[in-house]
C-alpha cells in the first residue's frame, strides 16, 4: 500500500500509540514513524523494542515536519502538548487525537493549532487494561471503532485522509459532532468504568470478605470488574474531570435504575426483575450480531499480547 502520510509523530507511547505503530508498519501506511514520550524511562523502552523509527527527546522535535501528529496522552496533558508543538508544525499537516473526551479535547488544542494546519479530533474505541509500549498490538483497532469528529474548520481532504488512515489501521469509522460523543461514550464507557471502580472499592471496603476470599472466589462478573478497574489511573482520572457533565447526567439515571431493581428486590417483585434482565439481555444479543464481541466463552475475550 502507497503510504498515506510520509511522517507520522506520536506523541506519548501507551497502548494506543504502539498499536498505531504495529498497525502502521502492517499497512504500510507511513514512511516514517516518530515517538516522543515524556518518562525517559517509557524511551528507552520504546527505543529497546524497536518501536518507531525514530524516538525523540521532546514533542516539538517529533512534530516538526511531521504529516500527522497524534497526541496520544491523558486528556488532561493535551494543553500542554498543543502548546508546546504549535510553533513547530508544518502548513498543511494535520493534527489528531486519541483523547476519550472530545468537547474539552478541542476547547484545548484548538487555540494552539496554527492556521493551515488541520486539526481534526478522532477517538478509537478500543483498548485493554495494559498500558505502556510493550502493550500495543497490531489488531488492537481490527473490526473497532474509531469516531472522528471534525471541527467546524476541518478540510473535507484532510478529513478523509484521516479516515483512510484508521481504516488502513482496521477500524470500522463514523464521524460525529463532539457533544454527542462525549455523551454516547458517556453511557457505552465511562460510566460503566466508574461503576467498575466503585465495585472493586466495595469488596476492599467489606472487611467481613477477606482480600483472599475475593482474589480466590472471583467469579465472572466481578472479575471482570477488576479488569476494567486496572486500567491507567491517569487517564481515567482526566477522563471523567473532563467529561464531568455527561457522566453526572449518566450517573443519575443509573442510580434510578439501581434504586428501582433495589426496590424490586425488596418487595419480591420477580416479574419486574425478570423483564428488566430481558431487556438488558437483548442489548448484549445485539453487541454481539454487530460484531463487536462474539458468544465465546470468558466474554469473547482473547488473550492479548503484551511482549
């Protein structure tokens, strides 16, 4: 395949980012791949692995000349970033994310973003619990979704050349403006990591279930609870201080119908529990015939490399 982009700059190198760089060297869809992280720790390790072609000792020095700059770091390090790389960037490149949270995201880059370079935001929704360059994987982003949300400045020409790139990469793509992502993401991820976080507290916080009984007797529901509570801290962090008003909104309506199930298990009502579970059931039938997931058994979950 004829590269897409001759530079592409990286910058932070977790999962994301390394397995946008297996993916890459996959399609063939770079001349040339540069990384930057901030730990020089995670550089090292990126340059020990062979990772990109090129690790560089700062975000400006992977952005210059670079065709596309990804910035791959936690929400709430973007401003920085952005900042830090606008001088630097070249006419016509074009300028995306990986960021959870779209709305914050462009209200924070865009000022640092100079005329006649394309900023166009995009989020991948995939992942795993592991993080860091040894993490990533080239099938990370196959058969998932990535959403891109153009800004009302975006170029038609830069936008579909970003789109080619990530169905280069093996993702399914939809564009979307940024306020309805932050609430569909709201509901499908970090509210349901925000339950997970809360669950896993609870069994620590139950002092008559001992930290042995839950390791040893984890059956499937809470165990993957754990898993998605293992994810990175950092980001999870930034994620819902960004995303404060569509996670509360989600959150509300959760807890009215964890009070209503609460309610129904006090008073007997199987009827009531039994269409609810019915219904929900039907959601993970539907998951599952859009190719999001399969039957298998442990959730259709693969083990993943992360060597």
């Amino acid at each position: 395949m004829t590269p897409l982009y001759d530079r592409v700059a990286l910058i932070g190198l977790g999962l994301i980012a390394s397995s946008m760089c297996h993916a890459m060297r996959r399609a063939g869809l770079a001349r040339q791949i540069v990384g930057y992280a901030r730990s020089s720790k995670t550089r090292d390790i990126a340059r020990e692995i062979g990772l990109c072609d090129h690790i560089s000792e700062s975000a400006a020095d992977a952005a210059k000349d670079a065709d596309l700059v990804v910035l791959c770091v936690p929400v709430g390090a973007m401003e920085s970033v952005a900042q830090e790389i606008g001088p630097v960037l070249k006419p016509g490149a074009t300028v995306s994310d990986v960021g959870s949270v779209k709305r914050t995201v462009i209200d924070a880059v865009g000022p640092h973003v100079p005329e006649g370079v394309h900023f166009i935001p995009a989020h991948p929704l995939a992942g795993t619990e592991h993080s860091g360059p040894r993490s990533g994987f080239a099938e990370l982003f196959d058969n998932r979704y990535t959403i891109i949300v153009p800004v009302e400045e975006s170029d038609p020409q830069a936008v579909d050349r970003l789109i080619a790139f990530w169905g280069g990469l093996g993702a399914l793509t939809e564009t979307m403006d940024a306020d309805h992502h932050d609430l569909v993401l709201a509901v499908t991820s970090h509210t349901p990591h925000l339950i997970a976080y809360t669950m896993v507290g609870v069994a620590d916080d139950l002092r008559r279930v001992t930290d042995s009984e839950v390791i040893k007797y984890s059956a499937a529901g809470f165990r993957d609870f754990t898993r998605i509570a293992a994810s990175d801290p950092v980001m999870w962090r930034d994620v819902f201080l960004n995303n404060k008003e569509a996670t509360l909104e989600i959150l509300g309506r959760f807890t009215e119908e964890l009070f209503a199930l609460q309610r129904a298990i006090r008073q007997g009502d199987g009827d009531h529990l039994h269409d609810y579970f019915t219904r929900t059931r039907s959601i993970r039938r539907g998951i599952i015939e859009a190719g999001q997931d399969t039957d298998a058994p442990d959730f259709g979950r693969v083990k993943v490399r992360t060597e």
